[in-house]
C-alpha cells in the first residue's frame, strides 16, 4: 500500500507539465517507447506530481537515459531489468519488460536477467552489463575483469551511460519500494 497517495493526473500542479516535457532531451537518440497498449506509470507520476521542481529535474536526467544513451535500447534494458530484479522492485520491472520486449529481450531473456549473469546463456558482453549492475548496486564500483570486458566494447560515453543507467534506475526503484508504490500492471521480476 503507498504510504502517499499518488495525485491523479486531473490534480497535478501546472508545473508538472513542464516537468513531464523535460523527459524528452533536446537530441534524443532513440524514440520514446510506444505506450499502445501498455500501462502508463501513474503511480510514479502521480507521486512525482507532489514534488514538481524535482520531478523537472529528475526526468531531464532520466529522458537522457533512457533516451539519448549511446547504449543499444537492449544494453539499456538489461541494465534497468537487473536493477529492478536486485531491489525486487515490481513496479521498475512492469514499466520495462514491455520496453525490453521492443528492445528484442525475449521472456527467456528476461527470466535469465533476473537471475544473474551467466556467460553461457548472455555471452560476454551482456553478462558483463548484468556483472556491472551486480557489483554497482553490491560494491558501489565496478571490479577490474568486469571493466575489462565493458572497456573492450564501449568507448567512454557508453561506459558513463552504463554506470548512470545503473544509479538512475537504482534511485527509482528506490522512491518506488520506499514510498509503496505499486505497479500499474502487476508482474514480478522473475
């Protein structure tokens, strides 16, 4: 049960419009996800909705993320489902296995990501972005053979988008857990 009732959209302040505009960067890379048919994430906005000036802020950081990352929308959505399966965070998941799905991650997929980083299922790389969420969110750092793998793929930009698409998601599902937000449309990590 949320411990703050999320606002509905008919009572957000005036300011929230300005706040959900700065999701979008000015040169995004990728396209906003289709919402057809999927849920839209009131419970988070609604809650936000009480705190405009940093929901503004927020979601300006957030739309570079999600939106002008230079990682693949599937590297992005690795990183965001393992977060969301570390902080068993149902809400985090619900929002992003329908992005994961338009990003190419199957169900199979998704089910190995929350469970953890197996080179034999992910390969290489992609075990190590699961490894880089693993040890962010254990350790605070990234350990040297994990650096190794993501520093002979990626140049400087990505490994900046990994480590902040790590502590951004890690920071929502944070505000998600800790205020008792429950998903929009409920499905488990794993």
């Amino acid at each position: 049960m949320a411990r703050v009732n999320p606002l509905p959209p008919g009572q957000f302040p005036p300011e929230m419009h300005a706040a959900l505009a700065a999701m979008v960067p000015p040169n995004p890379r990728h396209d906003m996800p289709a919402a057809d048919g999927q849920p839209r994430p009131m419970g988070m906005l609604g809650t936000f909705a009480h705190h405009p000036e940093l929901a503004r802020a927020f979601f300006t950081f957030n739309g570079q993320v999600l939106l002008a990352t230079t990682l693949t929308p599937r590297q992005r959505e690795i990183l965001v489902l393992r977060v969301a399966a570390r902080r068993s965070c149902g809400y985090l998941w619900a929002e992003h296995i329908h992005l994961a799905a338009a990003a190419g991650l199957t169900a199979e997929d998704a089910a190995q990501i929350s469970t953890g980083p197996a080179v034999s299922y992910f390969g290489h790389l992609d075990a190590a972005l699961l490894t880089a969420v693993d040890e962010v969110l254990t350790a605070g750092t990234v350990t040297d053979e994990t650096w190794s793998v993501l520093s002979a793929a990626f140049d400087v930009k990505q490994l900046l988008d990994v480590i902040f698409t790590i502590g951004a998601y890690e920071t929502v599902a944070s505000m998600l857990r800790s205020f008792g937000i429950e998903p929009d449309d409920p499905i488990s990590p794993g």
